[in-house]
C-alpha cells in the first residue's frame, strides 16, 4: 500500500475511532494528516462509517487544488496549521461534550493537571466565535493556538494538533478529561490550577524530552 493510500485509511479509521469514543457525533468534527506537500483529509459532510479510502480527499498544501471528494468545510484552518506550524504534522477538529461546554461558557481551561500542562500547554485558549468554514475562523483560531497544542473554539468545539495522528488523539483525550475535570472540580469549590512557571517548564519538557522517549 503506497504512503497516500496508508494516511487515507489512518484517516478514515481515526474518524470511526472518533465516533465510537464520542469524541464526534455524526458527521461533525474533522481529521487531517500532513503527507510532504500534500494534506489528508475528510471530506464535507461525510459518515465516516461509510467511508472508503477513495473517498478521503487529498489537498496540495501550497495551492489549495484538491482531488476527489470535497474536503472538509475546515480545511482552510487545517491548510494553515500546517502552514504556520512546520512541527504539526496532524490536526484534528472534535465536538467532544466537556470541551463543548467549556466552548460554550467561553472559559479558558487553566493548567489545573499535569497531562494537560504537559501536552498541550500553561492554558488552553478559546478562539474567539467565528462562522464555521470562514477565515475570520481561521484567524480567531490560529491566535488561540499560539504556543498551543489545542484551542477552544467559542460555541463550537475544540481543535488539537499532533505530530502525528496518535498524538493528536492524545490530545483530544487529555483536553477532554482536563475540562471534566476543572468542571467538576468548580462544583466542589473551584479548580486549582498548577502554577504557571512550573505548567510551562512541563511543557517544554514533554516536547523536547518525554515525548520522544514515549515515541520510541
């Protein structure tokens, strides 16, 4: 199977593994995977349990022109991720419930575990409401992602990045526990977050270090 094909099939079981873990409903939500020039991604509007591998559209990163179906309505955020980030090599876009609600309250995720911390930064930001598929989405959501590993986005969902695939679900996972927990940890008081300086040592440390020893 050539390297185009495999990225097409990581895609399409990544969307079903999504929706089975209830990190997407339905057709929501969208996955990528950086290949060279070329970016991987789901198609619009797509049930990504009748997906073939055909069916996964493929976009050339430097001109936008795209083969088979049509992309995702998001892939203009994707294509500049991978734009302005060189280390990203995969994205992915979910509507997980605790990350929605935090989306929703408009409330920045503190530092208030060490996973979090850790994989995805000192803070997890929320862009700024756009409309869905528009740049000023795209803007909005670059901004919050400065220094980031995920964003929430205001009254939609949340976005994280990996290295690769694995690592973007990793994030997805991490950002959802760390917004049920500081969600239910305000119930019992308020959240307590880590303090700053020691969330971004944590954090330099899984990117430089930890993460490539867990890798190998």
């Amino acid at each position: 199977m050539d390297p185009i094909t495999q990225t097409q099939q990581a895609v399409r079981e990544m969307g079903i593994h999504l929706v089975e873990t209830g990190l997407v409903v339905g057709t929501w939500g969208n996955i990528s995977v950086r290949l060279d020039d070329k970016v991987v991604i789901t198609p619009s509007g797509a049930d990504y349990n009748q997906l073939t591998n055909e069916d996964i559209p493929i976009i050339d990163l430097l001109t936008g022109d795209h083969v088979g179906p049509k992309p995702s309505s998001e892939k203009d955020l994707h294509i500049e991720v991978y734009r302005q980030r060189k280390e990203i090599n995969a994205v992915i876009h979910v509507h997980s419930p605790h990350a929605s609600t935090l989306a929703a309250a408009r409330r920045e995720l503190p530092p208030v575990l060490d996973d979090v911390a850790q994989l995805i930064g000192p803070s997890v930001r929320v862009a700024d409401y756009a409309l869905p598929g528009t740049k000023r989405i795209v803007k909005k959501t670059m901004r919050a992602l400065r220094g980031r590993m995920a964003a929430l986005m205001a009254n939609h969902g949340a976005i994280c990045l990996g290295r690769d695939l694995d690592e973007a679900l990793l994030c997805c996972q991490v950002l959802e526990k760390g917004c049920k927990a500081f969600i239910e940890a305000e119930f019992l008081g308020g959240a307590k977050s880590i303090n700053r300086f020691e969330a971004v040592l944590m954090h330099q440390i899984f990117l430089k270090k930890y993460s490539k020893q867990w890798k190998a």
